[in-house]
C-alpha cells in the first residue's frame, strides 16, 4: 500500500509539471506573438510607462539649464535665486506707454529680441506639454513653468492691438559698445513694431505659436491666462496671414543679428500649433492646403529660430501616430514623411545620414552657435522616438535599412553627452557642469562683479581681465566647438562662447526626455 502511495503521488508531480510547463509555454508564445503584431523586434525597447528611474545626470543638469533663464529675467524680479541679478528694464516700454519689462535678455547682452524670444517660449511650452511629468518628478516644472509665464507676460503687453506687435527693446548700436550689467543700464531703449503698414509675418506667427503653445501649458492652472494668451495667438496668426511681408525686409535693421530666410514655415508652426490648442480642423485644413508651397517636403532641414519645419514636421506626426482616425488627416502624410527623413539623417549609420558632424559625433552645421542644431536634432530625435514607442511602433525604414526606435533615443543621448562633457576636450559646454566648462562666458552681467558700478565703457576692464567671470552663469548652454573641436574659452570670442536662451530651451526639452522615460501624451490638448 505504502507503494502505490509512492506512486500516485510521483505520477501526480509529472502531470502537475507538464501542465505547468504547457502554461508557461502557452504565455511565452503569446507575448512572442503580441510583440510580433505590434512591430517589435528583438532588443527594441519596451513602451514607455509613468516615469521610471531617474537619471542623476540628466535630472542635475536639467535643474541647472533652468538657472540661466533666471538670470536672463528683465524687470522687477520675484522670488529671485539669482544673488548677483537684480531689477533692470523696468521703464522698457514707456515710450510707448506700455509695461514691457519683463521678458528676457537674448544673450550676453541686454536686447530683448522679440523673434527668438518667441521661438524661446514655444519650444519651452512644447518641453513641458510633452515632458512636464518628467520635469515634476525631479522637482523642475514650476520652475520651467515659471520663466514660461515671465516670457508670455510679456509679450501678451507687447500686442497692444490686433495688428500691433512690439518686436524688440533696445538698440544694439546703443547697447553692443557698452559693457555693463542690466541693472545699471542707462541708455536709452528704443522700441521695435510691426503693424498693418509695416508687416512680420514671421515674428507675428512666431509669436502666436508662443501663444498657442502656452495656452496649453497653463489651460488647467490658470484657465482665464489661459484663454487670454489664445486670443492673442488667434489675432496674431491673422495679423501675420493676412499682412504678409518679411520683418527682415520690411525692418533692414534687424537683419545684422536675427534676418529670417522666409515666413512660410513660421505660418505652418503656428498653425499647427493653433489645431492642437483649439482642434479647429480650419488651422489643420490651412496646413494641408499650404504644405506644397511652404513646407519644403522631402528636403530635410535643421530645427533653429529662423526655421521650423523640421519642428512642425515633427509636431503634425504626432496626430498621425495618436489620432490615425482624425478627420482631414490625409494632407499630413508627407510632413511624416519629412519628419521621418529628417530621423534618417540624424541616426550616424543610416543610408541618408548627414555628413554635419564632427569626429566626436556631433551634429555641426555652422560656426556660429554651433550646438543650435545638435541641441535642436536631439530634441526632436527624442519626440519621434517616444511617439513611436507609445503607439507600439519600434523601427524607421532608412532607405531599406531598418533602424529601431530607440536607435534615435540613443543619438539624443549621444548629443547631450557630448554637451555635458563626453568628448575631446573632455570639457562640459553647459556652465557649471562638471568639473571643467567655461569660465570666461561673453556675458555681461556674469563678467561683472555685483558690487561695482560701471557705466557704458568703464566696465570694459572686466571684459578685458585675465581672471575668470565673477559671477558662474549656471546652465548656460554656449556657443560650441569648431568642426575640427577646438574651442576657445574667451569673452572676446561669442561665437563660441556667448550663450542663447533659444538653445538652452532646446536643452532643456532634451534633458527633460532624457531624465527618465514615460509615455508620450496621446493628445496635448
């Protein structure tokens, strides 16, 4: 008896293993057919969840790329952290009867350049609709939030009247010779408009994508600025429609420091960004309807204030990867493609991959401010990425070679790298970064120890000191190396070395992606 006990009992274990064994099986080909289905392959990465474990080095950065819009902040400052900043423009826009003090500083000089400001504040909107969870999880929204709205405050009192846009304060013949800190500025600050008579197209719809981008941003916090900044973009977008001309043209003035190459795309990032904010399909209709004349489709291009294709391109794929139902969709097919194109030519071992690089591997395009496009291709890199990881979508066909998606994440990866130090000079282009970055950054206020008073050309003895800036512009993004890595840490030396806040925005849309990974956003609206 104790036998046939033995027995049943081991007979008994052998079925339960072979069921067990049937199950696990079963689960495995299930998961193995799902991933299949999905466009998965072997090694591509799985979608994005809440945001997961953080990354120390992109969370630190990220915090101090958020510094520099700090100390860029014109007018009457609140809750300053900036020990050596203090208030400064804050009769900007008298002249005209209007409070244009806030605002920021473009620079390392204190112009407030209404064109890139806008670009500024767009791509800063854009950062926090896609990424906003990632920046509240290391502790970084309000603060990004925060220099959005001193931005959008301005410029909401900068558009006085439908077809009324003041597009910059100072003059940099007045303001270049001198070498001072804001808060001791006394020259005058002469004002900058467009209007009916004197259109800008491209600084208008620039404008109104800042708008656009922003009502977003704050449509749940503060519903009533929400709602105030999309009027303004409305009224802005039809100002720079129906009274088209270039500000470049229209304003030679302005072609020394900021000359547009056409307004075309900004008409098509503005409009984009107005369909994502209201869903009216008339703004979706007006991108379609004028693709084939502004967006350049099949030529890719790089991402920078003077150009956003690549940008729109990018913004329009999200309603392909997330609404593949959505009504008057079919006009949108190449700005994917485009956008797609442009993904080609920035992962290093595609068919089409762009010669602009360096030996190190940065995307390099232009001598002057040359981490724009590697900051800007990055960026954009990691949104196509993240969208296609959430919609289950893994690889990019580059000419028939097959790419996944977390290829471009890695290429992101690989530009923010070289930024914060992993590269030939062993140098971080981010200040404060690391144990070695710039310390003679062309800016005028951190060259100039708080304490002193200078007028225009007395404070010309900080510009010419051999001793480091007094004062650390934390974060500042500067301009970049040469294609062959050399850099020259000098004050005399802005190309390389004079810092924007247009790239520092871009930069901190790309650390936000890199910090830690979630889901794209089905829909920003």
């Amino acid at each position: 008896m104790g036998e046939k006990s033995k027995s049943r009992g081991w007979c008994g274990w052998l079925i339960a293993i072979i069921v067990l064994a049937s199950v696990v099986l079963a689960v495995v080909y299930t998961v193995k057919s799902r991933m299949k289905k999905s466009g998965d392959d072997e090694g591509a990465g799985p979608v994005p969840g809440p945001p997961g474990a953080i990354d120390k080095k992109y969370a630190d950065a990220l915090k101090m790329a958020l510094q520099f819009f700090d100390i860029q902040k014109s007018g009457k400052l609140v809750n300053n952290k900036i020990s050596w900043r203090g208030d400064s423009g804050l009769k900007d826009g008298s002249e005209a009867d209007l409070d244009l003090s806030k605002g920021l500083y473009d620079a390392g000089d204190h112009i407030k350049f209404g064109f890139p400001m806008a670009f500024t504040a767009t791509v800063l909107s854009w950062s926090i609709l896609e990424y906003g969870d990632q920046m509240d999880a290391v502790n970084s929204l309000d603060p990004a939030k925060d220099s959005l709205r001193w931005t959008t405050d301005y410029l909401i009192k900068a558009h006085p009247s439908d077809n009324v846009l003041y597009i910059q304060v100072g003059d940099p013949k007045v303001d270049h010779p001198c070498w001072e800190r804001p808060e001791d500025m006394k020259e005058k600050r002469p004002l900058t408009k467009i209007d009916a008579d004197t259109p800008g197209t491209e600084v208008a719809a620039e404008t109104a994508a800042a708008m656009a981008s922003a009502s977003l941003v704050f449509k749940d916090s503060d519903p009533q600025y929400s709602a105030t900044l999309l009027k303004h973009a409305k009224q802005l977008f039809d100002f720079a429609d129906t009274k088209r001309g270039s500000y470049s043209v229209n304003i030679p003035e302005v072609q020394k420091f900021y000359n547009s190459t056409g307004y075309g795309d900004e008409l098509l990032w503005a409009a984009s960004w107005l369909y994502h904010a209201t869903e009216d399909k008339t703004y979706l209709d007006y991108v379609s309807k004028h693709g084939n004349e502004f967006a350049s489709f099949g030529n890719p291009t790089w991402f920078s204030w003077d150009n956003k294709l690549a940008g729109t391109q990018v913004l329009l794929s999200r309603l392909l990867f997330f609404k593949k139902d959505l009504s008057g969709s079919k006009g949108l097919g190449s700005y994917r493609d485009t956008a797609k194109s442009v993904m080609c030519g920035l992962l290093p071992k595609s068919p089409t991959a762009t010669a602009s690089r360096t030996n190190g591997g940065l995307i390099w395009v232009s001598e002057w401010n040359s981490m724009q496009q590697s900051v800007s291709s990055a960026f954009l890199a990691s949104l196509f990425s993240d969208y296609m990881l959430t919609s289950r979508i893994h690889k990019i066909s580059c000419d028939g070679k097959i790419f996944k998606a977390t290829e471009l994440r890695d290429f992101a990866k690989s530009q923010a790298d070289y930024m914060l130090g992993k590269n030939p000079l062993g140098t971080s282009f981010v200040v404060g970064y690391g144990d070695k970055y710039p310390q003679f950054v062309h800016h005028r206020g951190a060259s100039i120890p708080a304490d002193a008073t200078t007028g225009c050309l007395d404070g010309f003895k900080w510009f010419n000191s051999t001793k480091p800036n007094p004062n650390i512009a934390y974060g500042a993004l500067v301009g970049g190396p040469f294609l062959n890595e050399t850099f020259t840490d000098s004050r005399e030396n802005p190309m390389q070395n004079e810092p924007t806040t247009y790239n520092n925005a871009l930069l901190v849309g790309l650390l936000s992606s890199l910090v830690t990974t979630s889901s794209a956003l089905q829909s920003l609206k």
